[in-house]
C-alpha cells in the first residue's frame, strides 16, 4: 500500500511515477520469495479533488510496471478516500522446494546483495535538492528513485539454488532489512562491506556523509538480500555474474549472536520506516 504523503509526493515524482513504484514494489516481494510473477490486483482510494487525467496518469504507470514484470492485472476494487491510495496485492508461483523465506537463515552463511545500493536513496535527495548532482549520475540517481527495477529473475535463478537458505528484498534500507531477516532467522549478522552505487557515492560526498552509511539507510534499492551457503558462494557468485552479466555482492556473515556489527560497532536500523518508530 502507497500512500500520497507518507510514501510519494507530486513535487518529487509523476503520478506514473508513483504508478511505476506502486507495483515494482509488489513485484519485488515476489522475487524474495523466488516466485514468477503471475497476476496482481490493484484498489485505488481517490480523493474527490481528483481529475480523471490524473487517475489515467496514474493508473498507466501502474499498467507499464505491471508488464514489465510480466504481471497481469486481473482486476481490483476503487473507493473515495482522502488521500490517493495504492493497495496492490500479488500473486507468484514457486515451487515448495524453491521457496527462500527470511527465516531460514544458518549461522555462517555469506549474506550478498544482487546489487549496488544507494542510488535511490540519491534520487530521493536530488529530487528534494536539484542542485545536489548533475549529469549522468543526476539521470542514475533519478531513475533508480522513480523506476525502481523489481529483480524477479535473479530472484528465481537464487531461489533455484540449493545452497541458497534465505532471502528478502531490500526496499527499506540495508541496514533495516537484514535486521527484520536475522530476526526471522533468530542470529545475528557482521556486515564487513557495502557495494554502492556511483551516485550513492556522488550524493554521499555532496552530502558530507560516509558512502557506506548512507547506502546502508537508503531504502527503495529493490535489490534482493541472499543468504548462501558459505562453501558455494564463490561458485554461486561466478555463475550469476555469468548469468546476469553483474556481481553478485558479499556484505557480510551470519552468526548466532543476535545484533549486527558494522566496523566494529552495533548498527542500527537506519532506513525506511512506515510507522516513524
């Protein structure tokens, strides 16, 4: 569910844009689990001060996202409300044997990343400030913020591995999102690296931040988090670079002692919240 204020606004993205997120968002969970995506159902809530243009806008984004995901909209529900709302709700297949939960993690396990992060986090920031970054990594920045890409095949070729015990996707923020899986998995974790983005990086240094710290807050990255067995990592690595043609990153390990460490100190959680707490 997206709602107008809380998770998108209109100074900061089209309502297409909002469309687009609304459902790469629903097709991201899909890929955590290592499902194909088959159909989704979309109910709008609108505010009467809405113009039918508006809610074509809108529902055009939704449709475009939809079938890049290869998802069928097979109907939906509308309803007045006082803020535009988006409640999408989607249905995958997996096989039982192929299903990857954030509960399975093993103490010991090399927890890798599909991707760089913190590219959306520097869209959120360029598009609040225009002036932050410019050029090709401004255009990166954006594009990552507003056309999130769901990562539904990596997401089945991970989940048709033995060797892969865990996963989730990684739209709240690193930080936030291994913390909820080693809850689920009851360990712990030490991360040791963070991949980021060229204009995480970028955004970072304009915002005198540490490039790390900020990817690891940044949340919306639609990257999906792997927990592999740690004697099949390098051969798992190697075959979805082959694959995908790109790095499949190590961040860190699993372990039985609850908390995450990050250089040494207890890291929090730092990315997206929906309730503020």
């Amino acid at each position: 569910m997206l709602v107008e204020g809380v998770h998108f606004s209109r100074e900061l993205m089209s309502l297409h844009d909002a469309g687009w997120r609304a459902m790469a968002a629903n097709a991201s969970d899909l890929a955590a689990m290592g499902a194909r995506p088959v159909l989704a159902t979309v109910a709008l809530g609108i505010p009467e001060r809405a113009s039918f243009d508006e809610i074509v806008e809108l529902y055009r984004g939704i449709a475009e996202s939809a079938a890049a995901a290869k998802l069928s909209i097979a109907g939906g529900d509308l309803s007045q409300a006082p803020a535009l709302t988006i409640a999408i709700a989607g249905v995958g297949e997996v096989r039982a044997t192929d299903a990857k939960r954030r509960s399975s993690g093993r103490a010991g396990d090399v927890v890798a990343v599909t991707g760089e992060l913190g590219a959306a986090r520097a869209g959120l920031e360029a598009a609040k400030q225009p002036g932050l970054l410019e050029g090709d990594e401004r255009d990166a920045a954006l594009r990552a913020f507003r056309r999130p890409q769901a990562r539904c095949a990596e997401g089945r070729f991970l989940a048709a591995s033995r060797n892969v015990n865990a996963m989730m996707d990684c739209s709240d923020g690193l930080s936030t999102d291994l913390d909820r899986l080693c809850a689920a998995s009851e360990l712990g974790a030490i991360v040791e690296r963070v991949p980021v983005a060229p204009s995480g990086r970028a955004a970072a240094r304009a915002l005198d931040e540490d490039p790390e710290r900020f990817a690891l807050a940044g949340g919306e990255d639609f990257e999906l988090i792997a927990c592999v067995r740690p004697r099949a990592f390098s051969y798992l690595a190697s075959r979805f670079e082959k694959h995908f043609g790109k790095a499949l990153y190590r961040v860190g390990t699993l372990r039985a002692q609850p908390g995450i460490e990050f250089r040494g100190e207890a890291l929090p959680r730092t990315g997206w919240d929906h309730f503020g707490r």
